[in-house]
C-alpha cells in the first residue's frame, strides 16, 4: 500500500513539473513570436533557447529549429 501512495504521489509532482515546463517553453515560444528579428536571428535564439534547456543536440536540434523558424515566420 505504501508502495502506490508513493508512486501516486511521484506521478503527481512528476505532472505537475511537466506541466510547468510545458508552461515555460509556450512562453517562449510566444516572446519570440512577438520579437521581431531576421530569420537566422531568429534560429540562432531558438537554437541557444532549446540547447539551454537541454531539450535536443546535433541534427535533431536543427531540424527542430528549422520547423520552428517557418512556424514563426509564416504567422509573422
């Protein structure tokens, strides 16, 4: 019985960090929507963004920041 109260209490915080991070990169994502800058600015602040959080590295980061720039771009 402990055994699940612990997990179920784990599960819990485990939700409620992701959901704060979550949080976090939906900011940032909408203060880059609303910052103006050239296109390769704009992916060199995606990319420093991304690896400052640890999120992704190597080809997977560029990909990442490619799809996010033409997102950005397009609703600019």
């Amino acid at each position: 019985m402990h055994t699940h109260n612990n997990y179920l209490k784990t599960h819990r915080i485990m939700k409620y960090l992701l959901t704060f991070l979550a949080g976090g990169l939906a900011g940032a994502a909408v203060a880059l929507l609303f910052a103006p800058m050239k296109g390769e600015e704009l992916r060199v602040k995606i990319k420093e963004t991304l690896q400052s959080r640890g999120l992704c590295c190597g080809n997977e980061m560029d990909l990442l920041v490619e799809k996010i720039a033409a997102e950005i771009e397009s609703n600019q």
